[in-house]
C-alpha cells in the first residue's frame, strides 16, 4: 500500500487528494503512508550517501 501510493504519486504524478480517491481512503491515511514509505526509503538508502541529497546524509 506505501509503495503503490509512492509511485501515484511520485512517479505518477498524481496528488495526494487523488491517490485518496484511487485507493478509496481518507486522505490523512496518503499523508500517512507515504510519510512512512519516504522514512523507509531514506533508511534503505542511507548506505548509499552519494544517492541521497545533502540534507538527508
């Protein structure tokens, strides 16, 4: 569920209010999960410093 609303909106396009629509939830529950899937992905990438921008090293 965190991916599919990261890549609607990241790779898609699509705003949050519309991912809430797709997914047939409430938009606190978008806000939500992809405040956990963007935490997740900095953790996966924290081994790859050169990867992530410079606030995030």
């Amino acid at each position: 569920e965190q991916r599919v609303a990261t890549i609607l909106c990241d790779v898609e396009g699509y705003d949050y209010n519309a991912i809430a629509d797709m997914m047939q939830v409430s938009l606190g529950t978008v806000k939500s999960r992809m405040s956990r899937a963007r935490s997740k992905l900095r953790d996966c990438l924290q081994s790859f410093g050169e990867l992530l921008p410079l606030a995030y090293r």
